[in-house]
C-alpha cells in the first residue's frame, strides 16, 4: 500500500474505540476499511479495540461475521486475511439503545473489558455515526456514565459527524450542550474534505512555492471558482436530503473548507490554533450577505428528468421519500466577497449540485489579464489569461494553463496546460479519506477538525441566505436536466461579471478544436 501520511512527531496512542452507529454506513464503507488501511501502514496502534455500539440485534460474534461480510465489498483494496483477523480479535459489539443508561453500563463494561484484553491504557475514542439529534444524548450520557473523564495519563475524545446543526441557533446550541460535558479539546469535529490529499496539499502547495504566494491576492487574481459537482443523484438519502438541500448539505463544510484553505493567510506554524485561527479569519471576513443581494448572488436549483450518469433519470421529485412537490435544492451557486486586504474585490464564486454533467470538485484561480498592447499589430484578437486548477477528485491534481506561440510563421497564441497528476508522481491512493483524520484524533492532534467558532462563522454566513429563502420558496423547480451543468441562471451568476464557470473536458476540447482551427485558416 501506498500511503503517505505526513511524519507528524505524536504518534496515535493506545484507545479503544467505540463506534455509534456501527450498523450503519459509514462504519462499513469508510471507517473499517480506514482502520484496515492504518493496521496495513502500521500506523493504528497495536493496543487497539474497537466496539459498535447500535440498537441493532448483534452479538460480538455476529457482528464480525456482518464486518467480514462487508470489508471485501467496500475496502478499497483486499486486506490481507492475516491483517483481518488481527483485526476480528478486538471487534466488540454491544447493543443498545442511545437514551437506555442500563445500555451505557454495558458499553462501559464492555469497553473496560476491551481495553484489559488489548492493553489500551484507559483511551477511549468516541465516534458519532449517527443522526444528528442523536449527538446531544449520546454525549449527555457518556458524561453521566463517567466515560468522558480525563486525567492527565488517559484521554477522551468524541468525533462528530456532519451535519453540525441545521443553521447558525442549532449549530450553537449543538456546541453549548457538548460543553455541557466536554472540553473544546475533547471534541472533533469531522469534515472528510479536510482528509482529502490534495485537500491539504492546497496549503502546502501556496506556502512551500516561493513563486505562488506572491501572486496569490487581489492584484493578480482576478476572481475563483469553487465547484463540487455530482453525477449521483440523491440515491437513497432522500429523507435526509429532503431537510437539507445542497446549501445546508455542502456549503458550510466542505465548501467552506476549500475556501478557508484558499484564502487564508499563512500561518506562522502548524499549530492547530494557529491553522484555524487563519481559517476562521477568512470566514469572519465574509461580507454578510443582505436579502437583496441573496436574491441575485444565489441561484439554487433542482434536477428533473434527464439522462444523469449514463442512465435516464426521473428526476429528483421522483426519487424515493421525496415529496412530488418537493421545493428542496439540489444545486446551488453563490457569489460571495471576502473583505480583507488580500481579497478585496475578488469575487469568489462556489457551486455544488446533484446529478451534474461530470463529477468533479476543483478550485481554480483565474489570473488577471496581461495587457494587450505588445500584440496590437498581429492577428491575436484575444489574450487567454492565466488559470490555475487544483483538481481534488476524481483525479487529483494541479494544472496551469500559460499563453504560447503556436508553431508557425504567424503569431498565434494558444493555451498550453502544466500538468501535475498526483498518481503519476506518488502512485495511487488507496485511501478512504478518513485514515489521516482516524490517526491525527488518536494522536490528539485536532488541526484538521473544526473548532467551535468556526462552525458558528460558517452558519453566519449561511444562515441569511436560509432566512430568505425560507421567506421566498423556490418557485419553478424543476429547472435543470439531470445531466446538465445546472440551472442556467448558474452561468448567468458569471456572465453578468463578464466571466464564465470552467469546464475541464470541455475547454480541452475547445482549445483543440481552435488551434485546429488557427492552423486551418492562419487566423487567431
Ligand atoms: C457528504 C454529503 O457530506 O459529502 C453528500 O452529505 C455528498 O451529499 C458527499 O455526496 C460528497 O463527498 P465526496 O467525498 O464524494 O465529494
């Protein structure tokens, strides 16, 4: 396996760790074949257990036949079958239920049982894969149990899945009730964007460059796109997605995680604090949004039927437990401002949607324009300007399209791409996204989590955008084809500014076609 987990000098200590929802997705898609993955690097501690806790009808033992059932179906590469059973022999399951205290005195003594079998010095890691309005309890409970208890030789910590609140008054009542037993220090909060490689390669790529970060402001950039395109639909999360929509469900986490690591300044380390403390600088610096300016800075959409993916699909109405009428967005794109001295005047515009043409999620910087006077005289009608694209999935990558002189004996100019392609130099990645943040929790480095006040900054931003929206329900959705790049009013947000939205494959296309083109008829 080829992985490349930054050599951090804390090391991920002993822990048992007890899972929430272990029946349910997340643990069986993502978080055991993370852990796999960790034991296969040998980063997961060797004193290490983990329990399920569920309302489920599982034993220990029925439990890990579910688990071997699963982890071929879903770990991104075979795991090694002496690695597996490593792993079976510290798997417990307790069932139970989340308001049941009787239940919580199991869990106890099952975890204490664990830790004796496996040596995990009192750790305990605490991960909520569970529904939201499940966090408050299950954390109330654990306090009350006393298994939230610190001393200075055993720790615990709670990992806490998205959504955190559905806007800015639950978000922080969510993090009143965690304090009510927790310390910030105890609480990590999860964004699985901020696992992505080159999630994080976003910093180190501005602030390793001596020749990046000189140019990364106001005076060379002329505006950013942020866009986190789908080609699935809803699939079965229907009844979730009917009380989210895209701007709850995208924006405020991993659009915003994209954004804070584009715009931030640089940090003097990194330190946790001091990374967040730049990240939460960039959202406080967002200009609030007034209702006026959320009715032509916004555009929200839904899908209808079209041809999504390869397959014909009946549109988002049609999905299962969704409502016929339903008004939920399934796309939006957004305009916003950050007013501080590096970004002043430079829109940054962000999109993200269900059953879109291509999955891809990008950041690009597009550059300002050169000026124009040295090809006055030639036949180059138009100068292309510079563009930056870090691609983060499906491949991930950087790419910086420069103007050259297409060969010949006239001057014509075409755009040519540097490519850097993440495989090709370090190899594949096997990884789930969740290993590095697994490790970083064990090892009590939180850098990579979101604090308290950065959620609250982020619903700040969002929650008047939700107000007006509320006040004024979508009218006319459906208003975009499964399949296509989403509702037109998403290219006029742009072309209103002059600018257009990038399109990857696209625009390589038309690049060809034009040089085709220029060499056909000698003309620019
Ligand atoms: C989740 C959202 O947080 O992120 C989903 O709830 C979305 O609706 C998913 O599909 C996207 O994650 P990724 O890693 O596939 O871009």
């Amino acid at each position: 396996m080829n992985s490349h987990h930054p050599e951090t000098s804390v090391a991920a200590s002993p822990c048992v760790m007890v899972i929430f929802g272990a029946s349910g997705d997340l643990t069986k898609r993502k978080l055991i074949p993370a852990l796999c993955n960790l034991a296969a690097d040998n980063v997961l501690p060797k004193q290490f257990a983990i329990v399920g806790f569920a309302t489920n009808d599982y034993t220990s033992e029925s439990f890990r036949q579910k688990l071997s059932e699963d982890i071929p179906k879903y770990a991104p590469l075979p795991v090694d079958p002496q690695l597996w059973s490593w792993f079976l022999e510290r798997i417990y399951y307790v069932k139970g239920d989340f308001a049941d205290a009787e239940a919580f005195k199991r869990l106890q003594q099952q975890i204490a049982t664990a830790d004796k079998e496996h040596d995990c010095q009192g750790n305990k890691l605490f991960y909520l894969a569970v529904a939201p309005r499940f966090f408050g309890p299950i954390t109330k409970m654990l306090g009350d149990t006393g298994l939230l208890t610190e001393d200075p030789t055993h720790w615990a910590r709670v990992i806490v899945e998205k959504p955190f609140g559905h806007d800015l008054a639950s978000a922080i009542q969510l993090n009143k009730d965690l304090s009510q037993v927790l310390t910030e220090k105890q609480i990590y909060r999860i964004d699985h964007y901020l696992g992505k490689e080159t999630v994080q390669n976003v910093m180190v790529f501005r602030f390793s460059n001596n020749i990046i970060e000189p140019l990364w402001n106001r005076h060379y950039v002329d505006h950013v796109q942020i866009t986190a395109a789908e080609t699935v639909g809803v699939e079965h999360r229907g009844g979730f997605y009917e009380t989210a929509g895209a701007l709850r469900d995208m924006v405020p986490n991993h659009l915003f995680q994209l954004l804070t690591m584009t715009a931030m300044e640089p940090p003097i380390s990194f330190d946790a604090d001091e990374v967040r403390n730049k990240q939460a600088e960039v959202l406080h610096a967002i200009q609030p949004l007034e209702a006026e300016e959320v009715l032509t800075n916004m555009v929200r959409g839904q899908y209808g039927p079209g041809m999504a993916d390869g397959a014909r699909d009946a549109g988002y109405r049609a999905e299962p437990d969704v409502s016929p009428n339903s008004n939920t967005e399934t796309f939006v794109a957004l305009k916003l401002q950050i007013d501080n001295w590096r970004w002043a005047g430079v829109p940054f515009y962000l999109r993200t949607g269900k059953a879109l043409a291509q999955r891809t999620t990008e950041i690009v910087i597009q550059f300002r324009r050169t000026p124009f006077v040295l090809f006055r005289n030639t036949t180059v009608k138009n100068l292309e300007t510079n563009r930056l694209v870090i691609h983060i999935q499906p491949d991930e990558g950087i790419s910086l399209s420069l103007g050259a002189k297409v060969p010949g004996a006239l001057m014509k100019l075409g755009l040519v791409n540097m490519d850097f392609d993440y495989k090709t130099y370090f190899g594949a990645e096997h990884n789930t996204g969740y290993e590095r943040l697994l490790r970083d929790c064990m090892a009590g480095d939180p850098t990579l989590f979101q604090r308290s006040d950065m959620v609250e900054a982020g619903w700040s931003v969002i929650q008047p955008i939700l107000d007006v929206w509320h006040a004024l329900p979508a009218r006319g959705f459906p208003n975009y084809a499964a399949g296509s790049w989403g509702p037109a009013e998403a290219e006029d947000l742009l072309a209103r500014d002059g600018r257009a939205w990038h399109r990857t494959d696209q625009d390589l296309m038309e690049q060809r076609n034009r040089i085709a083109l220029m060499d056909k008829t000698g003309v620019t």
